[in-house]
C-alpha cells in the first residue's frame, strides 16, 4: 500500500493517467515523509504565499481574517500563517492523512476532507472567506482551472485567492497549458476579478522548479460559472 502509485510523486508525467482520488491514495500513503521529501528539494512556495499575505494585511487586522488553505496537505502554508499572526484558519484536502498529520499542528479551526473543483461543496457557505491561499497546488493533477468556480463562491467579494506556480508548471501540465493564464485574464476582462501578478525569480519557489508566479486575484463577485 505505501508504494501506491509512487513514481507520481515528483514525475508529474505519471499522474496523467491517474485518476484524482488515485493521487490522493498517493498523498495519503506518504503523508508522514512529505514534508521531509519536499523540503529536501527546497520548497518554499508556503514561504512564498505566507510572506505575501503578511506584506499585503496589517498586523493588527490578520487575527480577523478568515483563510482557507486549499490542497493544505500537512500544514506548511498554515504554519507561515500562524508565525504571521494570522489565527482564522481552515484546512481542505482530498487525502486524510495528510490532514491528519496537519490537525497534530493545532493551526485550524476546521479540517475539510474534499476536492477542490468546480463542485460545489455545501458544507462551505457562499462567501464566508477573506482569503483562500494556496501553495504547491496548481500542477498536474492537484488543482485544475475549474476550481476557481468554487474559490469564488465561497471567497468574499473584495476577498482575494493568492497562489504562487512556477511556469514549469504551467507549461508541463496538460490541465494547466493554454488554459490557466487566458482564463485568468479573460475573467478580469469580465469583471470577475482584478489580477495582481508578482513575478517570482529562479529559486524563490524551490531549488529545482525554476521562475514562476505569485497570482493575488481580487474577486469582484459572489458568483460565476464556467
């Protein structure tokens, strides 16, 4: 069981041909090296979205503001939350283990065991979040373009989503390429959001990923479906 599906967890090609709940099983069977592996190759994408939403919200109004961090997986995102003073926090991820591994932090308030796509989750009021943070989610097989359906409903308007991907991401994943950018700015074109792009340097994700962005995507709606 633990080597399920395991060439999938740095050979994104792999997941291609695996279904969503199968990349989940993956997550889930190694739930307790995770953040052992991925930090050996010098990911910083938490560090990345968690320095972000510091700069962008005063100290004194982060213990407000209700997040939800999407593809949380163990907590890293939510652990740079905390250390920023921010204490309104919610976890979702399709792979239990993996949130369980997150709930020994004591950094949520909830821990959601869902997907994040266009579906709509009902246990998720409409407009209830501030903020929905994200990091090392956008890749193949994790989140698709089709969440941001349900990021949107269930973000307030005027909140923001905030994610940071490395192009080759983007330009490796076959739910990402020729997708991704034109939709985030046909959106903004239709007054869906307004998108504040932060380039991201060689290095500031991980060691290995190269270049990428920081996409902050204030939502103008309650509502929109694509």
């Amino acid at each position: 069981m633990a080597d399920r599906h395991k060439e999938g967890r740095f050979e994104f090609d792999f997941r291609k041909n695996m279904t969503p709940q199968q990349i989940a099983d993956m997550f889930d069977d190694f739930a307790e090296d995770y953040e052992q592996e991925y930090l050996n190759v010098g990911l910083r994408s938490h560090v990345v979205v968690g320095d972000f939403m510091a700069k962008t919200i005063p100290k004194e109004q982060r213990p407000k503001v209700k997040i939800l961090d999407v593809a949380a997986g163990t907590g890293l995102l939510g652990t740079e939350l905390k250390n920023h003073g921010f204490t309104q926090i919610d976890a979702l991820d399709p792979a239990e283990k993996m949130l369980n591994v997150a709930r020994r932090r004591n950094i949520y308030q909830r821990l959601i065991c869902a997907f994040m796509n266009k579906n709509r989750n009902d246990t998720i009021e409409t407009d209830y979040y501030d903020n929905i943070v994200a990091s090392a989610a956008f890749n193949e097989g994790l989140l698709q373009c089709d969440a941001f359906q349900e990021m949107i409903r269930i973000v307030k308007p005027g909140g923001r989503i905030n994610f940071a991907v490395p192009t080759k991401f983007i330009n490796n994943s076959d739910n990402l390429r020729d997708r991704l950018l034109p939709l985030i700015y046909q959106l903004a074109q239709e007054g869906v959001w307004e998108v504040t792009p932060v380039a991201l340097a060689d290095g500031e994700i991980s060691d290995i990923n190269g270049p990428g962005t920081l996409f902050s995507l204030k939502v103008l709606v309650s509502e929109k479906t694509f």
